[in-house]
C-alpha cells in the first residue's frame, strides 16, 4: 500500500510539472552560469543526508546510542545539533557568559564524548545556534535587547523577546558559543534565527541603529563577516538557516534575510522549506501541506532562478513532522525526490522530537523509491 501511495505521489507530481512546463518556459539563473555547470558543481560535492537533533537526544548517552544505530541502517550521514536554543539556554559547557548569567543548561554536559561517538560513527557533526531569539539574556542584559520606546524590552506576542542584532556585544556572545562549538571539533556551524523579530507589534522595536530594510540586510551579512574572521582559525564550515519562502520572495520578507546576501556570505545555506509552513494559496496550492513534492519543486525552482551559481550552497531543510497533516514516510520522501529533481541531492529532516521516519531512509527505501543508482555514497566533505 506504502508504494502504491508514493506512486501515485510521484505521478500526481510528474503530471505538474510537465503541465507547467508546457505553459511556460523556465526561466534562466540569475547568472551566465548555466544549468549544466551548476549540476556538475553539485555532482563534484560530498553529500549531505541529514536529522537535526534535540541537545537533550544528542547529549544522552542512552538515545545518542540509539540513534546511532538507528542512523547505521539508513542513508543518514549527517547530524545538525541544537548548542543554542530558541529560550536563550546554552547547552554546552564552557562559554563565560552563559554560565554567568545563567544561560547554561547541561544537556550536553559531555561534549568531547558526545562528539566521539558522532565521529566513530563516520557522522558530519553541524553545532545549530540560534541567534537573535533569546528569553535570557535580553533580560540579565537589557542593554543587549531589542526594547521598547520607554527603554523596556520588546516582547513579541508569545512573549518572547531578541537580542538587537545591531549590537556588537551581541555578535560576541554568539561567537564565543560558536567558538566554543569549533574547538570541541564541530564540522560546521550553522546560525539559526539570524533575523529580526515579527509576530508582534514591531513598530515598537528600538534597535542600537537605524532600521530600515536597506540596513538590517547589510547588517546581517557584516554579522556573518565577523562570524568568519572569528571562526576562520578553526577551518569549519558557516552556515545560515533562512525561511522557507525566501526562496521565492523578492525582498528580505521584513527581517532582513534577503537570499542571495545570506548565500554569498556563508558556505551552506539551509532554507527551512516545511509544507506546513506556507499559508494557503501559496504556489497557487489551497492546501500546501497537502502537497510536499509541489512546494519544495516549486521553491527550489524560484531559488535556482534567483540564486544562479550559489545555488549549489543549497541543503533545505525538509518536513519529517505532522502539523495539520500525517506526514510518513511518503510525505518525506516526496519532498527527497523534488529536491533530488532540482539537482540537489543534500538536505536535513527537521522533527522536534527526534522521531523520524526511518522507513523512507534505509538504503532499500532509497533504492526503489529515490535514487535508483543509489550505491552507499554518503561522505561528506
């Protein structure tokens, strides 16, 4: 019955794309770089295959043994880790700051030993940091935060409040975590929330400088210039997690992720593409989370044209979770395929949890359903 249903996935998707196709003729990169060369540029990279996981399901000894041998029966060969969380916790020892205003939280109170068993696995390890998102140290250090007009901290509607992205004791902080993160031996880190505020009344929003969209742009990628002359000395790979929808949009959506700044400035760009996410309408689609492989073909199609040779710094990051819809393992693997046909053959499986849908990732899976000429390739760079 499961291959029936991927079947019919595949069909359903088959028959879009060709039908748009005969509409309209697709658009060129928005480079000379043509097509072929980008392919050949993506075929020459290490693949990427990765799940994001919890600091606590990383940091245990018990679940991090568990899924390991999870992740040896499948074509996982990456893991990306939350070091920083969207609360402000830090979850790993050793950053001044955190541990004196109370940040930390000894999730992964063994970090060299966690790392090992990554590595001896033969697993790429990416340290996630969120950023600007933070209920800690916004209020130890008002002076830190995004305030209000009486000097206050801003709160978005959940109540959450930011660190000001334009201040230079922020940048710092954020890199004595990402520092701390490379010399434990990390691969790559990855900035999460590396955005301004919204779900609020932002109009409020009292920032270190002027605010504009022309500022806040050129503010995040000076943020990332000063990410990699600190990071430099390590020799690990940045990158940045974006919106899924800045794969289409034409402007930096109000939080000042315009693509293909944050593209040219790291090495690894991760467009967080979750169907579930889009509202209705979007790609014409009534109900996107209905319809993972149109919405990652369709984004993806936007971001080649937008993007040109940078493109192949691409690794969205794909649905493993239901919200308003089941997603198994056709649904994931759906979203694999239309990636797989945009030329790109790395991306990560985000589920908050930690519970993946490990029948649409075994070798055997890939090889009836995915990649036909699958043969095991799963180094990384």
């Amino acid at each position: 019955m499961e291959m029936l249903t991927t079947i019919l996935f595949l069909l359903l998707a088959l028959a879009d794309t060709v039908s748009a196709a005969n509409k309209t003729p697709a658009a060129p990169p928005s480079s000379l770089v043509s097509t072929d060369t980008i392919r050949q540029k993506i075929l020459s990279q290490k693949i990427v295959r990765g799940i994001h996981l919890t600091a606590w399901g990383a940091g245990s000894r018990k679940a991090r043994r568990e899924l390991i041998g999870r992740i040896d029966n499948s074509v996982i060969n990456t893991v990306v880790i939350a070091i920083k969380e969207v609360d402000g916790k830090v979850y790993i020892p050793g950053v001044e700051t955190a541990h004196r205003y109370g940040a930390y939280e000894p999730a992964i109170s063994r970090p060299e030993e966690m790392l090992r068993d990554f590595k001896d696995a033969g697993l790429y390890t990416a340290a996630r940091i969120v950023v600007f998102k933070d209920k800690i140290m916004p209020i130890q250090r008002g002076d830190m935060a995004v305030r209000t007009p009486d000097g206050g901290a801003w709160r978005a509607n959940n109540g959450s409040t930011w660190l000001d992205p334009y201040n230079k004791e922020v940048w710092a902080y954020t890199l004595d975590i990402a520092e701390r993160a490379a010399k434990l031996g990390f691969d790559e880190i990855q900035f999460d929330y590396l955005r301004y505020p919204t779900e609020g009344s932002t109009s409020l929003c009292r920032y270190a400088r002027p605010h504009t969209s022309k500022t806040a742009v050129a503010n995040l990628r000076d943020f990332l210039v000063y990410a990699r002359g600190r990071l430099r000395p390590y020799k690990v790979k940045i990158s940045a997690d974006v919106f899924g929808l800045t794969t289409t949009a034409g402007d930096d959506m109000g939080i000042g992720q315009d693509l293909k700044t944050i593209a040219h400035n790291v090495d690894y760009i991760y467009p967080m593409m979750y169907p579930s996410h889009y509202y209705t309408g979007e790609y014409n689609l009534k109900n996107p989370n209905s319809q993972p492989y149109k919405v990652i073909d369709r984004g993806l199609k936007d971001a080649l044209k937008r993007l040109g040779p940078d493109y192949v710094k691409l690794r969205p990051y794909l649905q493993d979770f239901s919200m308003g819809h089941h997603y198994g393992p056709h649904e994931v693997r759906a979203q694999i395929i239309a990636a797989r046909r945009n030329m790109l053959e790395s991306w990560v499986l985000w589920n908050a949890a930690n519970r993946y849908n490990w029948a649409a990732l075994t070798p055997q899976s890939f090889r009836a359903f995915v990649e036909p000429d699958y043969a095991g390739r799963q180094e990384v760079k």
